[in-house]
C-alpha cells in the first residue's frame, strides 16, 4: 500500500498543471494548409525544428527557459502536432522534399532575421 501512494504521489507532481501548460500557438498559411507554430520572446531568433512524428511540444521546456533572452520559432512541420494534415496523404506528399517545400513557405510568411541558431532534431535536421 505504501509503494502505491508513493506512485500516486509521484503522478500527480508530474500532471501539476504547470507542468501540463501548452505553449500559445500561432497559424500561418501555406498552399492553403495552416501551419501552426509557437513565436515568443524577443532577441536572437531561435528556430526550432523537430522530428517525425513529434510536434513544437517537444521543446516546451527548453523555450521556457531560452524565450527569457531570445525570439523561440518552433512550429509544428505540416501533417504534425496543430498543423493541418494533407488531403491526400502518400509517402511522396510526406518526402523530405515536399517538407522542404512547406518549411520553406513557413519561413516566408513570418517576420525572421536572416541571422538565426537553428535547433534540430531527427527529421528536422534534413529539412533545417
């Protein structure tokens, strides 16, 4: 019994609601797809790519920290996390190449410096 409220103990610390706070998200529109993205902070602009099949959720902790002195970018790649999913579905509409092709929409349509730290991970680094 005591080995359960310790692991009760243990789960509710972790779902306290400031460990759970989602990150405001921001749309723009590429090809007619919304692209969701997180843009916080001000200063040095940090863009943050992730991975497949992850989402900007995967840097939450390190913008909380990062956004006190930086501008933190991090959006959801197309067809992941708050983005809009492809009508038509295929690994060619989901390539390396067709992601490049929505990145780069992305990186048009918001106001960023050319002079950035891009933070990358697994297929992020690719398309990055």
């Amino acid at each position: 019994m005591l080995n359960l409220k310790m692991a009760l103990k243990a789960l509710l610390h972790l779902v306290k609601k400031e460990n759970l706070t989602l990150m405001n998200k921001k749309f723009t529109t590429v090809q007619s797809k919304k692209i969701a993205y997180v843009d916080e902070g001000d200063g040095q602009a940090i863009l943050f790519i992730h991975g497949n099949p992850t989402s900007s959720y995967l840097w939450r902790n390190i913008i909380k920290v990062l956004v006190k002195k930086n501008r933190c970018i991090a959006p959801d790649l197309i067809g992941m996390g708050d983005s809009d999913k492809l009508d038509k579905p295929s690994q060619e509409n989901y390539s390396l190449k067709e992601h490049i092709k929505w990145f780069d929409g992305f990186i048009n349509n918001i106001n960023i410096d050319k002079k950035i730290i891009l933070v990358i991970h697994d297929w992020g680094s690719a398309i990055g």
